[in-house]
C-alpha cells in the first residue's frame, strides 16, 4: 500500500511539474502549412544518492509529435554516471526538429551498474522504456532546452539480504526545466 502512495505521489508531481513548465513558457502556435525547423536541446542532471556511482547506458531517444509521430533523436549508446551529473548536467542531444507541439521524450535505459564501498554491482532493470510526459514546443528559428533530472535515489531499490544485495533500477526522471 505504501508503495502505491509513492508512485500516486511521484506522478502527481511529474504532472504538475510539467504543467508548471507549459503555465510558465506559453507556447506560440504558428501556420502549420510552413515547413520549419527550430532546435531542441535536452540536458540531464541527478540529485544525490548516497552511494559511491550509479552507472546507466541509454541506447535510444525518441520524442513524441501531437498529433502520433515520434522521431529518433538519438541512437547508439552511452554511459552516463547519474552521481557526476550532480555537477555539470551533460548533454543528451542537440537536434533540429520540425515546429510544432510535442508531448513525450521516450528513453530506452539498457544496462546500469552500481558502486557501493568500492564494489560494482550489476543492476536489474524491469523496463527499459522511460516515458517522459511533457507539454513542449519547437519554434520555427526557436531554441527549446529542457533539463530532465535523473532522480537515482528515488529509482534506486534494494533488495536481498545484507549478504547477498541485489539492486534494481526503477529510472524516475522528471523534468527540471524547460524554456525557450
């Protein structure tokens, strides 16, 4: 029960954190029938953990257009050490995308390790497909930079005996902010 209080509780804050976002940041409507590009710049950052690293391989980056096309944006992968972020958020891309509304970034978490005391320990993760759900706009010659904020202490779960931990990462990733 307690669980399920947490994750109402997780997602009500994600949702107004992105209503906020949208209040604050109008979004222009413009001539649909223009064909126009603007760019689309998404950064990722951590709060701490209380743990030594928490490494994640992100392998895929897709965002959602109103309206049902999805774009990849990003393809491969990368390491990135959620603890390091706490510091300089690094970037995760820098594309151009056509105008519009878009409502999701969708990122695809394939492998995580975990440093604790000095020992890397493999990391179970049940979903690999983070869905992001979020009011943004890219404007025609227009700069959109959203920060998306890697919470490993709130996606991080133990499991196990004090012998024998088995870690699993749940990823929550809100968003931290947007501004054009």
């Amino acid at each position: 029960m307690a669980k399920i209080r947490w994750v109402v509780f997780i997602l009500i804050l994600l949702l107004l954190s992105c209503s906020q976002a949208s209040e604050e940041n109008p979004q222009v409507l413009q001539d649909s029938s223009q064909s126009s590009t603007g760019k689309l710049v998404v950064f990722l950052t951590d709060l701490p953990a209380g743990v030594e690293k928490v490494l994640v391989t992100i392998s895929a980056i897709d965002v959602h257009k109103t309206g049902g096309a999805s774009f990849t944006v990003f393809s491969g992968e990368r390491e990135y050490d959620l603890l390091e972020l706490q510091k300089n958020p690094e970037l995760l891309f820098d594309t151009s995308l056509e105008e519009g509304k878009y409502t999701q970034i969708r990122l695809q978490v394939t492998a995580g390790q975990i440093q604790v005391s000095g020992v890397l320990y493999p990391l179970t993760i049940p979903s690999s497909q983070v869905k992001i759900n979020c009011n943004f706009s890219v404007l025609s010659g227009g700069t959109t930079r959203i920060i998306l904020d890697f919470d490993a202490e709130k996606s991080l779960q133990v499991s196990g005996n004090p012998k024998n931990n088995k870690y699993n990462l749940r990823p929550v990733i809100k968003i931290k902010s947007i501004s054009y």
